[in-house]
C-alpha cells in the first residue's frame, strides 16, 4: 500500500509540474501587407500602428516600422484587440496617397491584414 501512495503522489507531482510549465498565450501578432493600386508591394514605406480608433483618429500611433521587399511589416505581440494602421506613400501621380486598415488580434494567433488604395 506505502508503494501505491508514494507512486499516486509521484504521478501528480508530474502531472502538476507539466501543467504550471505550459504557457498561455497571452498576445497576438499582426501582419501588415501594403500594396499600391496595381497590387506592387511597397516596399521600404513606414506603416503606422494605432492602439484603437481613437488614437487613429487623433494620430497618436503607438509603433511604426519600415516594409521589407514584400510590402509587409509584423508588429508582435499585441494585447488582444482591434487596431489600426496607415501608411503614405507616394503615388504615381507626384501626390501621396494614404491607405488604412484595421484588424483584430487575439491571443495566441497572427492576424493578417492588407492595405490597398
């Protein structure tokens, strides 16, 4: 009988372990794709990253970062939520041309999003 209970309180000491050492995720990645009009990537242009659509509104954005080759930037790990983001560019008229998205992250998943005129 001592045996049986040493081996139980063995068995649920390890399952206790296992369980504390799993982690939750607790955030969210979103992935941005910029394209111009024509679907061209574009790359090397600065996307903006807003916290909601107040901060949107009042342009008060809370990251931004350069597109690689592909149009594309990732902004990691982000509390669950809906965000915004924008980017300039210019267009091939001589003008600038901003495009906007939005897109909800939730905890353990990417999100991914394409902004396009």
């Amino acid at each position: 009988m001592k045996k049986l209970v040493v081996s139980s309180f063995l068995a649920l000491a390890v399952l206790m372990i296992a369980a504390s050492c799993q982690k939750e995720e607790t955030t969210g990645d979103l992935i941005v794709y910029a394209e111009d009009i024509n679907g061209t990537a574009l790359a090397d242009e600065t996307i903006y990253l807003y916290n909601d659509e107040a901060d949107f509104n009042n342009v008060i954005y809370s990251d931004s970062k350069v597109a690689d080759d592909n149009g594309s930037v990732v902004f990691e790990l982000l509390e669950p939520g809906e965000y915004f983001v924008d980017c300039d560019f210019n267009n091939s008229n001589g003008g600038v041309t901003t495009i906007t998205g939005s897109g909800s992250v939730s905890a353990g998943y990417e999100t991914t999003i394409t902004i396009t005129p």
